[in-house]
C-alpha cells in the first residue's frame, strides 16, 4: 500500500531542514560526472514537495517531478512558481509510472524504495524505470536500512516543535516481515490560532542490500554500486542509509 501525505505534506519543509539536502544533490551531481554524463532531462520519482526537484532544476536541468500525494505536489509547484522554475510535476503512483518519452537519469530520494512494500512492487517499478531510461542513463535512489528501522526508530518515540507545527512520531519495527510502521500524530496551528489534530500511519520495508541487487539485474540494471549516505564512503554494519547507482 503507497500510503499519501496530508497532514504532513503541511510541515514537510520545516521538519525536513535538518536533512543533507545540499549534500544529496551534489552527490548526484557528482555521480553524474563521474560517470561522464550531462543529463538534460531528469525524472524526480517521490518528489514530495520539491525537496530535490528544485535544486536540480535551479542548476539547469530539466526537471519533472512524481508523487502520488497531490498535497505534495500543490506546495511543490507553488515553490517552483515562486522561484521562477518551469518543473512539470506529476501525480501518479510510482508503480504506474507513465512517462511519454524517455528520460536521461531517474532520481528516487529520501526512503521512498523503503515505501514499496512488497518485492512484487520493487520489481514493478525497478522495470518500468529501466523502460523510461534512455540507453546508458543513470538510476539514483537511497534506502533507509534495516539497521536504522531496529537500532534507531524500533519503539521509540519522536516529537518536534516550532511557533505553527508539532508532531509525535511513534515507531514500531517487525523483524519478521522486515516492516517499520510510524505513528505521526500533527498539530497544525490554523487561521483562529487553534490547533488542529491529525493522525497518519506508514509503512516502510526494510530491503537488504542484495535483493536490491538482485532486483536491480533482473530488471536490466548493471555495474550497481553503493555508497554509504554519511559521506559517500563504503557501508558498514551500521549504515542507516545506503544509495545506490545503476546504469540501464
């Protein structure tokens, strides 16, 4: 199930501040050059509010951004109009992808493989961005890992605060289907200066390494590699999270 952003889709930008977005985006671009490549035209999968969409595209790229949450993508093309961006942004279900032509280089940021429940999913849509890559384009994503579900979240207990926003972030790790479920509970602050409560549930599937791989090549993928997210070294045991590249 891809659950979708409401509540949270609110306060997304102010409790994402804290995330490496800079440094994401120029690894990306530095995976890029590495490989010798100059991508025009970048598919964003998992948009969200533009997080990664609008840096790439204030560096020159054409950019499209998907997201199945439409309150997402409404914030999102309100930043890009405000910033002057011309970014096409797409409400679909990431295994539905639907393009009408081919892209040089998808990019899949901030655990939204980890929302691909099942292996069933994974597949499907490892195989329909390898179909909407041009021959040699460039397939970016990151995961969060395993470790990070059960030495970091299992059964704890989160919560932020700012002047409009709060939240309380629950988590709960099942081992046996490799499952994190979160618990967030917001507080938005409305036009009367009164609160207003929401709840949302996700899901998030801890994958390994190797059926990442694995899925990887059977749907075409080749020379994988994978870097450590602290920076961009070799994992470890304690990685919480991992990007991976691929060529189609």
């Amino acid at each position: 199930m891809h659950r979708t952003y409401n509540a949270f889709a609110q306060v997304y930008d102010r409790f994402m501040m804290d995330m490496p977005v800079n440094d994401w985006v120029g690894f990306i671009e530095g995976l890029w050059a590495l490989s010798g490549l100059k991508p025009d035209l970048v598919l964003d999968v998992g948009c969200g509010t533009g997080v990664i969409s609008l840096p790439l595209a204030k560096k020159g790229y054409n950019v499209i951004g998907l997201d199945i949450s439409q309150d997402m993508l409404t914030i999102a093309r309100l930043k890009a109009e405000s910033a002057g961006l011309n970014i096409l942004f797409l409400q679909q279900d990431m295994c539905a992808l639907e393009l009408y032509g081919t892209v040089d280089s998808v990019v899949c940021i901030c655990d939204v493989i980890n929302y691909l429940v099942g292996y069933t999913d994974l597949h499907r849509f490892f195989a329909l961005v390898h179909n909407y890559l041009n021959p040699g384009g460039l397939f970016i994503f990151d995961i969060s890992t395993e470790y990070k579900f059960r030495e970091v979240l299992s059964n704890s207990i989160f919560c932020d605060i700012d002047e409009s926003a709060a939240y309380i972030w629950e988590n709960s790790f099942d081992p046996e289907a490799h499952i994190n479920e979160y618990h967030v509970t917001f507080f938005i602050k409305n036009e009367s200066n009164k609160y207003d409560r929401s709840e949302e549930i996700h899901q998030l599937k801890a994958f390994s390494i190797e059926e990442i791989k694995r899925t990887l090549e059977l749907t075409g993928f080749s020379d994988i590699c994978t870097y450590d997210a602290d920076g961009f070294g070799e994992i470890r045991n304690d990685s919480e999270r991992i990007f991976f590249s691929s060529f189609a």
